[in-house]
C-alpha cells in the first residue's frame, strides 16, 4: 500500500511541478529559469520542514515522511532541469546567467533547506 501512496504523492508533485514552475515563469519571463529555481526553492525549504517534524518534533511519522519526500519532493523537485537548462545558458553563451543559476540555487537551496527545519523548530 506504501508503494501507491509514493505513487499518488509523486503524481501530486509532477502536477505541483508543472503548475508553480509555469505560473513563475510566465511571471518573471526571460531567459533565466525563474520557474525551475522557485520550484527547486520551495522544495528545499519543504525537504527541511518535513523532515524535521518527522525526525525531532515527531509529528509526521516515518511512512507519511517517505511518501511526502520520496513521492510527492522527488517528483515536485527537479535536478535534471535544473542541469538542462544551466547546458542551455552554456550554449546560448550566456556564461554569467549560467554560473548565476548554479551559484543561486545551490546557496538558496541550502538556505531554504536550513529555513525549513528552522520553521519546524520554532512551530
């Protein structure tokens, strides 16, 4: 049963995905992937809060833990774009959009991760 739950959790974050990377896109526009970057933002600060609430505060349990950041976090989250379209900034030769992307997410990442269990922590 666990294994349908991380299925119907990871379809949940596809449609998620999908729906809050296009609607920033569409807001932000341009070449910079605003879109992918507020997707991958908001599940390192997700990542953080559950996982913390699972593991100190005790008030999601170690299944519901698995489905929400294997199924629905694996699905919403998205590294692969992320690479994809750092390759397409390196190709259009825009070098300092592209280490932009790479510095930006990777320190927001953390940040956000380390906002979400600090969120957690305070609640």
């Amino acid at each position: 049963m666990k294994i349908i739950w991380i299925a119907l959790a990871g379809v949940l974050g596809t449609l998620g995905r999908y729906w809050v990377g296009g609607l920033v896109q569409r807001a932000y526009g341009g070449v910079f992937p605003w879109g992918t970057y507020a997707v991958n933002m908001a599940g390192c600060f997700l990542f953080g809060f559950v996982w913390t609430m699972a593991e100190e505060r005790l008030i999601i349990s170690g299944e519901a833990r698995s489905i929400i950041l294997i199924g629905f976090m694996g699905a919403f989250t998205t590294f692969s774009t992320f690479i994809f379209e750092t390759d397409r900034l390196l190709k259009d030769s825009q070098w300092a959009l592209a280490a932009g992307n790479i510095a930006l997410q990777n320190v927001s990442g953390v940040a956000f991760l380390m906002l979400g269990i600090a969120l957690s922590r305070f609640l």
